[in-house]
C-alpha cells in the first residue's frame, strides 16, 4: 500500500475519533449530569447572585437570568439583569452577559416568558433609582423618577441578544401605587382557551396607608398581588386582576403563575407579615387572569415552607404541579419539590435536594423526562451561588 494511501487512511481514522469525541462530548453531560453552577458570588464582577429565573427557548436553550448585584448584597444599589446560556440541558453554561444594565441603579425581578406564537423569549423587568429603599418607596419619599417602573426586552435568537429596556410602567402601574415588583420567576404563556397566546406576568405592589395609620412603610396591610397581559406578544400590556385588600390578613407578595390542565390560572405568592397562620397563599383565574376565582388565602399543606419566594411548574399530560422552595418553616435553608395532584389544593414533599441553606428558586421543564430547578444556595448562607439541579419527572 502507497505512503499516501496509508496517510489518507490515518486521516480519515482521525477525523472519524475526532466526530466521535466531539459527539461523546455534546451527549456525555447531558446524560450525565446532576447540577451545574452558572453564578459565584464575588465572581465576574459582582459581589453577590440573586434573584433566579429560567426559561426553555423554543430552540431548547436554557436561560438562566440573575440579579447581578455589584456593591453589596442588599436589594437596592447598582444592580444588573445578567444572563447565562445552557445548550445542553443545564449542564454547561455560556459566557454571562448583562441583559439589562443599572449604571448606578436597580435593575431586577426578572420575569421572562417565550412567546407560543413566534418563539420569541419575553422578559419583563423592575426598576428604582440605585440611592432609594424599599421602605422608602413605601412610604412615598420618592420621585416618580426613583420609584418603581416597569420594563419590556424581547429577543429573537432564542436568547442571544435583546432589545434595549423600553418603559411601560404607564399601562400597568397605578397611580396609588408605590411599590411595585414582577414575579420574580418565570412569567406564563397560556396555550388553550379563549386567551392561548397571552402572556401572564405575575405582579405584585403596594398601596399608600391610610390615613389615620402610623406609618412605618412596613406595616402589615399594604402589599397586594396582580397580573399584567399581554395578547400581541408583549407588545401591549393590561393590568388584570388586582388583590387590593389590604386587610393585613393575607399579604399577598411576590407571585408565581401556572397553567393548569383545566386551562384555569393557578397563583401562588408569598404572605408577606400577614395574620393568618401560614406563609403561602395561593389563589385561581378561570379568565386568563382578568380576575381573580376567589382571593388569595393561606395554602394549608405547604406549612413547611418559611416566608420567601417560591415557584410553580405544571407538568404536561396529566402530570403534577411542582411547587420549590425551602422547607424549614423557621429559615431559608433545605430546597424542596413539593408535588400536586389536584391542581393545587394540597401539596406532597417529592424530594429535598440538600439541607444546606437555600432561598429563591425557579423551575422550568427541560425535555420530556426532565425539570430543572435554578435556586440560591450555599454552604453558611443561601447568598454563596445560583445552582441549577436537573431533577427526573419520575421522581416528582
């Protein structure tokens, strides 16, 4: 046999061990993997990672959005919307990039959504001046200009690149309004019935006391939860329904949305310094989240879980509802999946991932056989790192 042939033949065998690493490498992790750790605190240019939300493109990209937060911990300062970019299931992850920048100021609780129509990716986000707090918001020592609003992004290459910020706190706040969040997690795109197409995104404000109260700016009584919609893929949007009965009873505070099999809305929101016994409150929309079923009210078998942001994922084809959040009534610590076979009215622990501290989560469907969940957790404190943890459906 010729030198040449021989050279032709060691070629070709290489090219063939190449393709078959390179196509080991792209199937190994997701096969493989367990969890993945897309935010460090104190890594690439920021002091802490909060706030997580995840989404599935249609292109079957995860999407994993943060608050990168650059100065400090607390809620408010020089704060961005970072993203990071999945291709394998969560289990690698893309450059970061910052989606929306503060330059000085709150940039945060972001709320994306993949519109069912064109595939775009949705992200609605809130804003305040960096130099204002949450008390002081509430208590109405702000500007419009430092206050709360509201921002829309889109983009259309599954998650690459977005628009720039464009304002529409207008439309969807009101005018007594003072604070104002979205989500944070995931916002809904409903997929049947009379409103398939809409786009639901969980709110939540609060009102301006009244006027007889002794104000702290933190008194019970004056959150309350709403939605906002859009039905032209986030072009326009409308206020639905809005818990405004700031009683101090059930203070609903940072929802979360599912679509259920029956096509209704199911809403899950944090109690924040409510009365009742309890600190989930959870409530329906048969109306595409125009209003509200009945108002929010304590969900009684989800007493493990303390007060904190949590998130709610419908499985398809008569699958359960999954509700994640910590499960030690007393701290934010032992990240949970609770499970839902009918629709919401009682709860089952599925699994506990670890026992080490924990906070907000999301979770998103990745494929056919498996939810991921995208939560704060570390060793000494739920603050060290966002990590995203690949669960089996069986197991749920």
């Amino acid at each position: 046999m010729s030198t040449l042939r021989l050279t032709a033949l060691a070629a070709a065998a290489v090219t063939v061990l190449a393709a078959s690493r390179v196509a080991a490498a792209a199937t190994l992790p997701t096969r493989g993997c367990l969890s993945s750790v897309p935010y460090v605190s104190g890594q690439g240019g920021y002091d802490t990672y909060r706030i997580p939300a995840t989404i599935t493109t249609r292109g079957d990209a995860v999407l994993a959005f943060a608050e990168g937060r650059r100065n400090g911990a607390g809620d408010t300062g020089n704060i961005d919307v970072v993203l990071r970019r999945s291709i394998d299931g969560g289990c690698t992850w893309g450059p970061q990039k910052v989606v929306t920048a503060g330059k000085g100021n709150t940039r945060g609780n972001p709320a994306p959504v993949v519109d069912p129509r064109t595939g775009r990716v949705v992200l609605v986000t809130s804003y305040n001046a960096g130099t204002v707090t949450e008390a002081q918001i509430m208590r109405g020592e702000v500007t419009p200009e430092q206050s709360r609003r509201v921002f829309v992004q889109t983009s259309r290459d599954d998650g690459r690149t977005f628009t720039a910020p464009r304002d529409i706190t207008a439309d969807v706040k009101l005018p007594a309004w003072r604070w104002y969040a979205t989500g944070p997690g995931h916002a809904v795109a409903l997929t049947r019935g009379p409103h398939a197409g809409r786009l639901v995104v969980p709110s939540n404000h609060s009102s301006a006391p009244p006027q007889d109260s002794t104000d702290t700016g933190r008194e019970p009584g004056y959150y309350g939860a709403h939605a906002i919609y859009s039905d032209d893929g986030g072009t326009t949007w409308t206020i639905g329904f809005v818990d405004d009965s700031y009683d101090g009873i059930d203070n609903a505070n940072e929802s979360v949305a599912a679509e259920l099999p029956d096509d209704r809305l199911y809403f899950s929101a944090r109690d924040e310094r409510g009365t009742s016994p309890g600190n989930r409150l959870d409530a329906y929309s048969s109306d595409g989240a125009e209003t509200l079923d009945r108002p929010y009210t304590v969900q009684p078998t989800l007493t493990d879980v303390p007060v904190v942001q949590g998130s709610v994922l419908q499985l398809p084809s008569g699958g359960p509802l999954l509700f994640s959040g910590p499960s030690v009534p007393t701290t934010r610590q032992s990240m949970s999946v609770w499970s839902s076979g009918d629709a919401g009215t009682t709860f089952t622990k599925s699994t506990t991932l670890s026992s080490r501290p924990a906070a907000y989560s999301d979770l998103v469907r990745l494929n056919s056989t498996h939810v991921g969940l995208l939560y704060e957790t570390g060793t000494t404190g739920p603050y060290e790192r966002i990590e995203f943890r690949r669960l089996p459906q069986s197991a749920l």
